[in-house]
C-alpha cells in the first residue's frame, strides 16, 4: 500500500480492494462482498447525474446492506 499512496487512479484501488476483501472485513461484522461499482440512484430522466457507490456489503447476519 505504501508504495501505492500517491496513485490516484480509481481503477486500480477498485481493483485492489475487490482482489484483497479482507482489508475491508476489519469491521467487527461479518460482511459480504454483493457488487462493486452499484449504481445507487439519483439519475435524471435526461440520463445525466447518476450516482455509483465503490462496493456494495452485506451484512452476512441481518442480510442489510
């Protein structure tokens, strides 16, 4: 990770992060990867500003997300 700080491209931590979870399941919940890059609504009917969210989890126990 360090020799990663200054990337800025969102591609790459998207990558990163979906091929090494485990960093993500620090939480002290059980969690479960559903989908990276989930559209998340707020898009217009003229197709112009949608909203996406990095991942999407899922409490493995409550089944929220």
């Amino acid at each position: 990770m360090d020799d990663h700080e200054d990337n800025d491209d969102e591609a790459y931590w998207q990558r990163t992060l979906r091929t090494h979870g485990w960093v993500i399941s620090v939480y002290a919940v059980p969690i479960m990867l559903i989908q990276s890059q989930v559209y998340v609504g707020g898009k217009l009917v003229t197709n112009n500003m949608g909203n996406t969210a990095d991942f999407l989890y899922e409490n493995e126990i409550s089944g929220n997300v």
